[in-house]
C-alpha cells in the first residue's frame, strides 16, 4: 500500500472513529457481533463507542489483579481517629486546643468557621490490636477487628473538596463538579461485562435511618458523557429491584414469551424490508430483558442461601435495604460475576452527638461488610473481587460544639482512612500515617493517597492503564484522573 | 486510547469504509494536516504558552516557519531542510517526534502527507471554522432531475463523487410521519395522514410542512432540544436538590419558537435582554437562559466558590451552544487546540460576572413576570369580560328599569331582623369514644378523660323553639385544659371536623337534613368547611391551623329546608382524622330565623357605608343581592362575570418570580484565576470576546448585550453554523460536523462542509429565520429518500454521512412517551404552564434523600392534567430524572448538552412493556381500535397498526397480529380475571361498555404495537 493512501486510511479512520479513543476499545467491540449477520459492528462502535454487549468481555492492558469491585461507600463521612486511625497521642492532647501550626491556615466550613476554639477529643471508645498482624482497629467495630488480616487501611487519603456534595462527587467522578462518567461507568467503559444476564454496573442504595442524613444523587453512578448504557443500574430494595422489571399485569412467562415472540417477529419482518441493524440489535435486547426478568429474581432471592449466611451476615440480612441485605446481594452479584457493585451507605455524617450517632452506624453496617469479606474469602473470591471501604472524607479531631462527651466533628478533607481487601491487596498492612493530631498526612509527597492515586489503583488492579482508559469529548481525551493519580504500589499484594 | 493489539482489528473494518471517503487529492491544511499537529503535536507545540516546548509553536504560521539559529522548523517548499521532518523520521528516542512517552505516533502516511504539504508551499490556513462562512456556489452533478433545492445539488455532488446514488424517495406517508416528528415531536394521526395522502397537488408536501410548522406543538418540540442545551429543570441540583420555578421561562422558549422569533433575536434576548435599550419584563424574563445553572444551598460551601462555578457554567453553556467551542479548556491554562487563552477565558468569564447573585441559595435576581403563553390568554379573558359586562347591564335594567335596582334590593335586605341564636346544651352528649363530656357555666361543652384516635359527638338537642329550624352555629372555645390552651385535644392543637351530620326525627322517622350551605370564620388551606358537610369521613374535613393559630372558631351550617319545630333534633360531631384531632370545647345554638342564611361576609358588607367595601366585598354583596331578587339569567351572568374576573386576576398573580440575568451597580473586577480556582486571583481583565476573533466595538460598552450582537454579528464565523448543524443534527441523527458541541481544531471533519456554509449564509440571510430553514430541509430530496438500508451502503457508510438514504434513528423518550399519549388519544392538548407530575416509580425520590424538611415523596397525583400532559413540562428533578426519559439517554440536565446518546438497551424494553403509562396507554389506543377501527378484527388491528407506525401492515404483518389477537381473546375468555388485572392498570377506569376479554385482547396487542422497535423509530 502505498504510504498516502495507508496515511488516508488512517485519517479516516480517525475522522470516522472518532480519532484515538473510540477505535481503540471500540474496535473490540467490533469483534463481537450479534448473531445475525447482517448486523455490522461499525455500527455500533459508532452509536455507542466502547462498551459491550452483555456477556462481552472487554480487553485489558495488563493481568488484573481484580475481576470484579464491591464499593462499600459511606456517605457522609466516618470519622478516622473513631474508626481506623489509632491514635493513642490523643490520650495527652485531648481537651487541648487544635494549634495554628498544625491547622496550617486551613480552610474550615461554614459550620466551624466562627468557632472560637477548637479542642481536640480522643476518640470515644477504645481501639483493639486485632488479628496476626495486629491492626487496631475501634470496638466500635467488632466484625471488622475479625478481617484485620484481610483488610489493607490507607490512613493517608486526602482530597481536596470540603463540603459532600463537591466531595462524593469528586470521589465518584474524579471531579467536583457535575457532568464526568463515573468510577463504575469507566469500569463498564473499559471492561465490558462477563453476565449475559445481567448489567455490568450495578448500584445497591442501603436503606438509611439517620435522619440528618445527606442525599445521595444519580450522577454519582452516571455515565456523564460516556454513553448512557455506562451507566449504573440501580437494585432496589423495594418494589420492583430494577426499575419497571416486573409486568404490572402479572403475565407469567408463557405470556410474555409469547409476547416477545410475536414482538421479534413482527421486528424482524421489518428489519427484512429495511435493514436497519438497530432492529436486530433491538430484538436481541428484548431477549436480554426476558432473560433479566428470570435472573433478577433468583438473585434478589435469599431463600436459597443456607442458615450459616444469615449467621454470617446477621439477621438484618433478611430485610431487604439493609447493609447486611446488601452486602450479601453484592456477594451474590459478584458470582454472577458483575464488574461493578457499587453500594452506598449514607448517614455518617454527624456534626453533633457524635460518640451517640457514630456506633449506631457503626452497627448498621460492620456485620455486613465484614461478613463479605469473610464470606467471599471462603468462597475463594476474595483473591479476585477487589472491596473498597470507606467515605468521602474525614472529621476534625477537634470538636464541633458540644462539650467533652457531647460533640460533633466537622469536616475533615487533609487526612482521613479508608480501608480496601481483596484482589490484589496486601492485607493486614497499613499505608501512610498521619500527624499526633490526626489533622496532616506525614510525608504528604510519598505516602499521601489522593483520590486520583485512589482511582488509579483500583483501575489499576482491574488491569486498566488508568493514562490509557480515555474518552474523546469536546476535543479532549478525557479520564477519569484527569491529568493526575498515580498507583499506591505499597498497598499492592 | 492506544492499544495497538486492536488496531488490526478495526483496520480490517475500517478498511471498506475508506474508499467512500477517499476523495482529497489535492492537500488541504485544514482538513489533512491540522488534525495531525492538533492531535500529535499541538500539546507542546501549540498555543498553550505554559505548556510549550523549546519556543516551538506549530499553530502558526510565522512561528513555525521562522528561521532558529540557522534552521527552520518548516521551511516551506523545502522538506529536506525542515527539522520538523526529521524529528518525524528520526529513530533515536531522544531525537524521535512525538517523544515515545506521549504515547503518540505518526504513522509513515502522516509523515509523507506532512512531507508532500511542505514541498507544497505549507500553505497555513485558518481552521475552517474560523473564517466566517461565504455562500458557496451550488455545485454541478450529473443526475439533473433528482434535485429539489441547493441543499440536494450538494448532497448529490458528493454522492456522485463517491459513484453513488441516493435513494428513491420514502413513500408519502413516511414522509409525513418523519416531518411530522421532526417538526412537533408527534405522529401524524389518521386524518392528518388521509388529508395528504388524498392531496395529490404538487404542493402538498409544502403545505403539510406549513401545517406542521403552524401547530403550536412544533413549539413544545423545538423547546424540547432547547432545554438540554439550556440545562433547565425544575430543581437545585447540588445535595438535596429542591424546587425552584423556573417553568415561565420554559413558557418563553415554547412561545418564542411558535412565533418563529428570529434566532438572533432569540439569542440576543436570552443573552442581554434585560441591557437591550427597550427592554421589557418578557425580554428579561429570556435571559433566565444563564440562570438555569444548578444552585447550591449546602450550609457550609464558600459563597465565592460557588457563584464561580456558576460564572463558569454560564461560560461553558454559552461558548457551547452558540460558538460550538470548548472554552472549558481554557479554565486552567491556555486551551491546547484552540486558539483561546486563560485570558480570554476570563474575558468571558466577565460579560456574566457581574449578577448580583450571591454562590451560597444564590436565586436572586428574580423577577416575576407573566408567561408570554398567558399574554394571550389575558385577551381572551379580558375580552369575554367586556362581553359579559354587557349582559349583566343589559339584564340589570331589564329587571329593574334602572342600575339602582341593586340599591334598592340591598335596603330591602338590610330591613330583615338580625337572627337570634338560642344556645343551649344538648339534652344528651355521647362520646363514642369514651370521653366524658360536660356542660360548663357559659352552655358549652367540655370533653376530658379517655383522649381516643378518631371521636364521634353525638348529641341530643333541647327543643328550646316554637319556629322551626333554619340552621346550626358550631363554635369551637378554647380551654386551658386542652393542648396548650387551644381549642382541641389533638397532638399539636389542631383539630379536623371530618363530617357535621344532622338528623331529625318526626314521627318515629329518621330524616337526614340537607345542610345547603356551611360558613366559617377560619379555614385551613385545602381543609375547608365545606369538607364538613361533603357526607364523606376520613382524613378530609374542616381544620383551623389550630398547631400555629390559636382562636375561638365560629361555624354556621344553614338548612336547606327549615326542620319541622316539633322534630327531635340529633347533631353527629364526626373526628376521623386521626391523631385525637378532635375539638375539646364547643357550643351550639340555633336559630330559626329566616335572616340566618345570610352569610357571615354578607352581613359584615352590609354593615359597611357603600364607599369603604372592598371590591371583593362589593361583588359579593352584588352577587348575593341579585341570588335573592334577581331572575336566573341575571343570577348566571353576575356568577359568569365572577369567575372570569377571578380566573383573569389569578392569572396574573400566579405566575413564580423566576431567575433572570442582571448587572448589579458598579462592576465587579474580574481576575485571571490560576488554576481556574476562585480563591487565586491574578490579572485583572476587563469584558471581552477571545482575542483571536478580534475585539468589540469601541463605541459600546463591552457587557452582554455586545457580545449577543457579536454572536449574531456578521463577522462570526460559528453562529450560524453552529446552529444550522444543530438543526441538522436533530433531522438526520448526525450534524454535518458530527462533534456539534465542538467546531474547533479538534472536531469531526465536516461530511459536506460546503453545505454547512450554505445553510448557514442561507439562514443569517432569511433574517435567521428557523422555519424557513426547517422548511427548506424538510423539503429537500435528501430529506424525502426512503431510509431503507443496504447491507453494502451499511457496511461502506455506517452512520450515513454520505446522505445516501433518508434519516432513520430511534426516536427521543420524550417522542416516545408523546406518541404512546397520541396513539391512545390520552394526551393533553394544553401549552405551557407549571411542570406535572405523571407516573414515577414509588419512592424514587426518598431513596436517595430522606431528610426531614429537606425531601419529599414524588406526589403521585390522579389527575389527566398531570398525567397526559406532553414530556417537555415533566417535573425535572435533576439528582433523579425522570426514568422513562433518562432509559432513553435523557441527560441529568447538571450541565449543557448539545447531542445525547443515543443507545439501544433491555432496560428500554421493561420501560415500553411494563411502566404503568404505556400499558395503560395500551388499552385507550386498544378502545379506540374497537370503537374507531372498524367491526372486523382486521380492520382494528390495521387501525391500531397504522395509528402508531403510520402505515399499513402488510398481509404477513396482519396475520401475525390476528393469531396474537385471537390468541389473546382466548386466553381472557378462559381467565376473565387476568383481563381485569390488564384493563385495571393505569389511573383511569376501564370502559364498562367493553367486553373484557376482548378488550384485553386488543389491549394485549396495542401493547406490542407500542414496543414494535418501528414505534419508537423514525424511519
């Protein structure tokens, strides 16, 4: 060929393709069609860029270490130096005020801002060394002090945002303000799904209880300018688990069978006389939804889980919502071999009565997530699904009103802790450690954790080239660490 | 993304598309070699000055050729002296461009296109996009007779440079039904589609075009598109994401484009409509555009942060939507494409710099203004007023031979004695839920003791009245010993009197009195006294806001017929409500004269000297005088009159301030921020448009007014384009620069761009005229080919760049759910107006936000005008969009969006089959096939058919549809039960006068008509 027209080609390509991005994982998706033959795959790499259709399996730039993420988020916020921070120093300095040098000009919320002092308080409760490698770990959370071994705690995360919304969204879309994909979005992006039966992205909201808690929002499981079929699907724990599954009319199978029968093929006399694949496409979807409207049930469906789970998990497992409920559907999804599980826990976040409110949702959620782990340790998944704990950042370690028994915690985004298990982690290890105060990150440069490093390696373990998963919008190659993140090799396995 | 591993795999597929657009022969700088260095190069070498490496600047002309020590970068017409190549060429990883580690590489045709274009001359011309557009001239093709307008001899010429052939065009009624959704966002309906199918004159496309384009839906529809553009919703965003009014705005847009308001006029509104020199409350009311932002009220944010990023939004949706250029990029640091600096970003940044909004509940300026949608209807009803006023005077000096027949009637009124109540304590008192209940000195009543839930009084009166009985006072006292000293026993002092029952017996018979009218002195909102007398309990009934009011209550209940005077007469105090929402102490009285039934608020008017009523108080007593004297007719009109005004003054009052653009007095200086963080202010700089397009005038200031006239100015090169290639898009699925949000360095090559320059000098020509252009499209030959898809054109040119058939893509959620409503016949006809709330998954909204005070459940109303209404005015709640819409690639609306996606998904399919409102919709389109569609079952499942695809089934089509049908009715037959399940979904009841099991049949198959993928299609 000679070299203008092999130039051509590729400039083509690039004008049709989309340049860069879209040909390179959309060229995957081009490999694999549906059945029919007349559905072409340009088509769809076109329509929808990257991504898969169900059961599809998209490339990797390296062997992950994880096949799969369960993303136990807590909204709102635990405090560190209450959970995972040990931080026997405040024994001496509590009651004492916070000092300038070590608050360091840092900005404060409207909540605390005009407070005149900020005394320091220990944590309310006590902290056990637990497990072989002897992690402490807060009473508060008695499941948790049993996966010590299992569990690799970052002390050093930080971030930038300082109110939650900017903040969770910063910590689910690698940006603080609206309109970026999201964590789980990019995953579907980049990976495609191994479930014909199932969506590659699945969203487990927890029931809450605090009744000061704040909202959580669609955008934090979007697609943003990915193609919307990125995007999370919610499992309800009420009603219908995804929206509109089941038939309001109480058709049985046959009924619906034969409903879609005539449906394909009435669709597929029309795709004969006008050859739009998007028809084909179209019946294949159908087919996906029926075989959806059997696999949902059976996975929302305990009752084939023995009594040793509900042990396990606790009896709020049976409560559909619940965080044990919810742990053990993640569980559950992750056989299913989903990509992303994403639940969300919200209600942590507690400027006042803290030592009253925090272990009530320390309750709520330490069985389940503990369970989990557990769980899928002794199923021998655990080596292959990656668990990410934690919230979207810390709480001052100094109090928020109140006096020495009855106080809340402000928000906190210069250090706080969050703990990860799993596929490719090092467990019953530590990363980074932070000041006397619990307030800075010591050695910020080397063992700081940002939520880009976050984002990065947690691709990273899905044998995702974080530099390397992008998308073209607006002119730009965009990704989910903007231009930022860098992979913690120390709490790598 | 590079991954080298599957490059081979898209070459191969690829590789048949590339001969369709292998048309360059001779190099053009623009379309060939820039998107090399964009792409490749421009990162260090462009116009980002941080970023750039050893002074080397590749976008520019005279700094790539400039002479450097004796060398040239590009030296034109010399290759073998420009370094550039060399670098290219180079095999030393140190030497090699571009680095390895950028990830980047040219490939050998690049390097020998780059090499040919220096031997050349390295001609630098601008970006396209950037040279204002001229009409080009109307391109020669071989096929002379297919082409209708100019738009086609473009099309055509590159069709034929491609040795293809356009289409044959679509049969007429896919053209209807493809202009019809395109220009109102509805399917034609049988009568439309038998209308033209019968009008066989030459100009009938053309007048259905001007039928469509007339219909005040067309209006709705091009708002619709507006709206993503827009970002508009109906809340925040931003954490608990509450309401805001917006909507009159939206009522703006939809009258705007009814009216085919100029699109620069339409810009120039939106932009500066509050600067324009004779600006109205409607033309600032447009410029509610760059308020549609979402707004935080999070407690602890920094005020400056926020109001920056809304700054910044009103950046990114302006240069988007009218620029088609990401200046976005340019936050941080000078844009890396295009040439805009993080000057000229902050430039902008200060036209909308200077509200007086605040970042922290930043909604004001507000401004409350009428919807232009209603200035209409003011005539209307100011006219119908003038029209009854002559009536009512007309009949009023029939019926009294003069105006002061009113005077008179109203002395004959006042004359009639005052009643007298008689109070007494009923001759028996039961609580039936076991309080104890006793009389006090002043003869009222006092319950104490047991406090149930739910309470009856029933109670015995004494006959204390030789006249019969006119009507009942109920007064409610307030007594220490009830909560906090209130009037009731409830939780909070509150009170609900669910039912007043009076009975009377005579003659050992029962009667139950009917009470004609109720009166009280207090009334809660939406708990009015009438509730009381509405011979229904539960949680309705008559309340006093007794938790924030505390006051005696007075109520009066007049008989319709005086109860006989020997009557035993019984009084049940009904509290349903629950929560012991109960009164404590009452008193009751009654009267028996006939002056009782003069209302409470007609006594005190007349009380009153004529000069000090109100007006409201004037038109009561007038209505109330002309009740008791006047004749029928006098009585409809004077009620006529009333209602009329009030509709007309309401109005007018009910309208929400809505959020409008202002300049607060003096200016607010804006600074470079560095790194585009509000909290580093470094350089001043004042209003202006990027440098690279030159400045404004000097004879103006430099505010938004200016920059809306520079948009729609003659010297813009984007405008126009922008916007026709938005049109375009929404016709054919694709812009003819497929990255419609970007028109820079950056973005998809233009399909035809001299088409794109036509339409556009064509449009600013027409005076930006939208339906003319719409017109002029949906016209063309291009437009009418049928849409049927060859598997070679298919596998050559996948997405129909080319043009070489007509438009076909899957239709928006909004479209759909329209045309489910039209099918059935549901739909709500009615423009504009508050956002409604139709069937929503339960408890959506609480899921993700349950905090007291901050959160509310979706209201789930019943009623059609909620229900029906068209998709544009659904409640937008942006944490949680409308599902229905959002399968359908809706956008959250957080942010602009100029082009969605447009996916193919199973959870679209459990949208059409099972959400209550297609199936429901289903089975009103299944009435209409049996009362519409004909007698035969055929000819019903063919009126059903075409009803949603706008054609004929074909006789396979038709008897798939029967054996489903007939398969359907014996199922229902044999399971009566089931088809009632079917017919009971939906808010509506089913037709009783249908057979059920056939009407489930049909309703079974309308519900497969809805899901055909050729109802949700345009094609």
């Amino acid at each position: 060929m000679d070299p203008l027209t092999e130039h051509h080609i590729n400039l083509t390509r690039r004008h049709f393709l989309q340049r860069g991005t879209t040909a390179g994982l959309g060229a995957a998706a081009l490999a694999s069609l549906l059945n029919s033959p007349t559905i072409q795959a340009a088509s769809r790499a076109e329509k929808n860029g990257p991504g898969y259709r169900p059961g599809e399996a998209g490339p990797v730039h390296f062997a992950p270490k994880a096949k799969r993420v369960i993303y136990l988020f807590q909204s709102g916020a635990p405090s560190q130096v209450d959970t995972f921070d040990y931080k026997p120093t405040l024994e001496k300095l509590d009651g004492q005020n916070l000092p300038d040098s070590i608050r360091g000009g840092q900005r404060l919320t409207g909540m605390t801002s005009r407070q005149k002092s900020f005394p320091a308080a220990k944590s309310f409760n006590k902290f056990t060394q637990c497990g072989q490698s002897g992690q402490w770990i807060s009473d508060m959370l008695p499941h948790h002090q049993k996966i010590a071994d299992e569990m690799c705690i970052i002390r050093s995360m930080y971030t930038e945002a300082i109110n939650h919304d900017p903040a969770i969204t910063f910590f689910q879309t690698g940006h603080q303000q609206p309109g970026r994909p999201s964590l789980g979005a990019w995953a579907s992006y980049g990976l495609g799904s191994t479930n014909a039966n199932l969506p590659a992205f699945v969203v487990l909201l927890d029931k809450n209880s605090d009744n000061q808690a704040q909202p959580t929002y669609s955008r934090l499981w979007g697609s943003g300018f990915l193609p919307s079929n990125h995007q999370g699907v919610k499992l309800r724990g009420v009603g219908d688990p995804v929206l509109y599954l089941k038939d309001p009319t109480g058709a049985g199978l046959q009924e619906r069978r034969e409903m879609l029968d005539v449906l394909a093929e009435l669709n597929q006399q029309r795709f004969e006389q006008v050859g739009d694949p998007e028809i084909a496409t179209r019946i294949a979807q159908y087919e996906m939804a029926y075989r959806m409207q059997i696999s949902v049930p059976e996975l929302t469906d305990f009752s084939d889980e023995p009594e040793s789970t509900f042990k396990l998990y606790g009896e709020d497992a049976r409560t559909p919502g619940t965080h044990a409920a919810n742990c053990l559907l993640a569980r559950r999804l992750a056989e299913r071999d989903v990509r992303f599980i994403q639940l969300y826990h919200r209600g942590w976040d507690h400027h006042s009565n803290l030592p009253g409110r925090h272990p009530k949702l320390a309750k709520e959620v330490d069985q389940g997530s503990s369970a989990l782990v557990q769980d899928l340790r002794s199923r021998g998944m655990l080596d292959d699904t990656l668990v990410v704990w934690g919230g979207e950042f810390g709480r001052t370690v100094y109090r928020q009103g109140g006096n020495a028994t009855n106080y809340g915690r402000d928000h906190h985004p210069r250090c706080f802790s969050i703990w990860m298990a799993g596929g490719g982690i090092k467990g019953g290890t530590s990363y980074g450690e932070t000041d006397d105060w619990s307030y800075n990150i010591v050695d910020k440069p080397t063992k700081g954790v940002h939520i880009h490093d976050l984002n990065a390696t947690i691709l990273h373990l899905l044998g995702i080239d974080h530099k390397r998963l992008t998308y073209r919008f607006q002119g730009r190659h965009y990704r989910l660490t903007d231009v930022h993140g860098k992979i913690v090799k120390g709490v790598l396995a | 993304m590079r991954c080298p591993s599957l490059l081979s795999v898209s070459a191969t597929v690829v590789l048949s598309v590339v001969p369709t657009l292998l048309i360059a022969q001779e190099i053009d700088y623009a379309r060939d070699i820039q998107p090399i260095l964009s792409e490749n190069c421009y990162q260090c070498h462009g116009p980002d000055r941080k970023a750039r490496k050893a002074k080397l600047r590749l976008d520019v002309r005279e700094m790539a050729t400039a002479e450097r020590d004796g060398f040239h970068a590009i030296l034109p017409g010399k290759p073998e002296e420009s370094i550039v190549i060399e670098r290219l060429l180079s095999s030393d990883p140190e030497e090699v461009m571009p680095p390895p580690k950028s990830g980047n590489k040219l490939q050998r045709g690049e390097i020998a296109l780059i090499r040919k274009w220096i031997t050349e001359g390295a001609d630098f011309s601008r970006h396209w996009a950037f040279i204002p557009p001229k009409r080009p001239s109307v391109p020669k093709t071989t096929r002379t007779s297919w082409s209708r307008s100019a738009i086609d001899h473009f099309v055509l010429s590159r069709l034929e440079q491609e040795g293809l052939a356009p289409s044959p065009e679509a049969d007429r009624a896919t053209w209807l039904r493809r202009a019809s959704f395109d220009l109102t966002g509805l399917p034609p309906t049988s009568a439309e589609l038998d209308a033209f199918l019968a009008d066989q004159s030459p100009s009938a496309h053309a007048k259905a075009a001007e039928r469509l384009l007339a219909s005040p839906s067309y209006g709705e529809h091009m708002a619709r598109y507006w709206l993503d553009a827009a970002r508009y919703a109906d809340t925040n965003g931003y954490q608990y994401d509450r309401n805001r009014d917006q909507w009159v705005w939206r009522d703006w847009v939809i009258h705007a484009f009814n009216t085919n308001m100029s699109f620069d006029r339409f810009t120039i509104e939106q932009i500066a409509g509050d600067l324009l020199p004779d600006a109205t409350d409607q033309t600032r009311l447009a410029t509610g555009f760059n308020r549609n932002h979402p707004i935080t009220i999070e407690g602890g944010v920094i005020d400056e942060e926020y109001r920056t990023e809304y700054v910044v939004d009103r950046v990114v949706t302006t240069s988007t939507v009218w620029m088609g250029l990401t200046m976005i990029c340019s936050r941080c640091h000078d844009h890396k494409f295009d040439p805009v600096s993080q000057k000229d970003f902050y430039s902008f940044f200060a036209f909308f710099n200077q509200v007086p909004e605040r970042g922290l509940n930043g909604f004001d300026p507000r401004l409350k203004v009428a919807s232009p949608l209603s200035v209409g209807q003011d005539t209307i009803l100011g006219n119908q007023i003038a029209d009854a006023e002559k009536i009512y005077r007309a009949l009023l000096l029939e019926t009294g031979g003069s105006h002061d027949v009113l005077a008179r009637w109203e002395k004959t009124l006042s004359k009639r004695p005052r009643p007298t109540w008689k109070t007494g304590v009923p001759i028996r008192m039961t609580s039936e839920g076991g309080a104890e209940l006793k009389a006090l000195d002043d003869q009222s009543v006092l319950a104490s003791g047991k406090n149930p839930t739910t309470e009856i009084y029933d109670l015995l009166l004494t006959k204390n009245s030789r006249k019969p009985m006119r009507a009942i006072r109920l007064e409610a006292l307030m007594h220490p010993s009830l909560t906090n000293g209130s009037t009731s026993r409830g939780t909070n002092g509150n009170y609900v009197l669910s039912e007043f029952e009076v009975t009377y017996k005579l003659a050992d018979k029962v009667h139950r009195v009917k009470i004609a009218t109720a009166e009280a002195d207090y009334e809660q909102q939406n708990y009015g006294i009438e509730k009381a007398i509405d011979g229904a309990t539960g949680k309705a009934g008559w309340a006093v806001d007794g938790n924030t009011k505390k006051a005696n209550r007075v109520a009066t209940f007049l008989f319709e017929e005086p109860i006989p005077a020997e009557a035993a007469v019984r009084v049940r105090m009904i509290h349903s409500f629950g929560n012991s929402h109960q009164i404590g102490r009452f008193r009751l009285s009654v009267t028996g004269d006939q002056s009782a039934s003069i209302p409470s608020a007609i006594q005190k008017a007349l009380s009153l000297a004529p000069p000090k009523r109100t007006t409201t108080q004037r038109e009561q007593l007038r209505n109330y005088l002309i009740g008791q004297f006047g004749p029928p007719e006098l009585v409809k009109i004077a009620a006529k009159l009333t209602s009329l005004r009030r509709e007309k003054a309401g109005a007018k009052t009910a309208f929400p301030a809505t959020m409008v653009m202002a300049e607060k007095p003096g200016i607010r200086m804006t600074h470079i921020l560095e790194r585009g963080e509000y909290d580093k202010p470094g350089e001043i700089v004042g209003a202006n448009i990027p440098s690279f397009f030159g400045s404004l005038p000097q004879n103006h200031p430099a505010d938004r007014l200016a920059l809306a006239k520079w948009l729609t100015g003659p010297d813009n090169p984007l405008t126009a384009r922008v916007t026709a290639n938005r049109f375009w898009q929404q016709l054919f699925g694709l812009g003819i620069v497929k990255s419609s949000e970007d028109f820079g360095r950056q973005s998809a090559w233009p399909s035809h761009p001299h088409l794109l320059d036509w339409l556009a000098v064509e449009f600013v020509d027409s005076g930006w005229d939208v339906k003319g252009l719409l017109k002029q499209i949906i016209l063309s030959a291009t437009y009418r080919q049928s849409s049927r898809i060859s598997p070679g054109i298919h596998t050559r040119d996948p997405e129909n760049r080319l043009l070489s058939h007509g438009p076909r893509m899957r239709l928006d959620g909004e479209v759909i759910r329209d045309s489910a409503l039209s099918a059935s016949g549901l739909l709500q006809p009615q423009i504009g107006g508050p956002s409604v709330y139709p069937y929503h998954p339960d408890g959506l909204w609480m899921e993700l936000n349950n905090r007291p005070g901050y959160s509310r459940n979706y209201p789930h109303p019943k009623d059609p005008k909620n229900l029906y209404r068209r998709s544009i005015y659904t409640y937008w709640k942006r944490t949680v969009p409308p599902p229905t819409m959002a399968t359908f690639d809706a956008p959250e609306r957080e942010f602009c969006m100029v082009r969605r996606s447009r996916t193919n998904t199973p959870l679209q399919a459990f949208v059409l089959m099972h959400d209550p409102q297609f199936v429901e919709a289903a089975r009103f389109l299944a009435q209409r096939m049996i009362q519409k569609g004909g007698s035969s079952p055929d000819d019903r499942l063919r009126f059903g058919f075409r009803t949603v695809t706008s054609r004929v089934p074909s006789a396979g089509e038709l008897a798939i549809l029967r054996r489903a049908l007939n398969k359907r009715l014996a199922h229902y037959q044999a399971d009566e039960p089931s088809a009632k399940t079917l017919l009971g979904i939906g808010s509506l009841p089913r037709n009783e006068n249908l057979n059920i099991p056939e009407h489930a049949a049909y309703t079974a198959v309308a519900r497969m008509l809805l899901n055909l993928s050729e109802a949700i299609t345009k094609g």
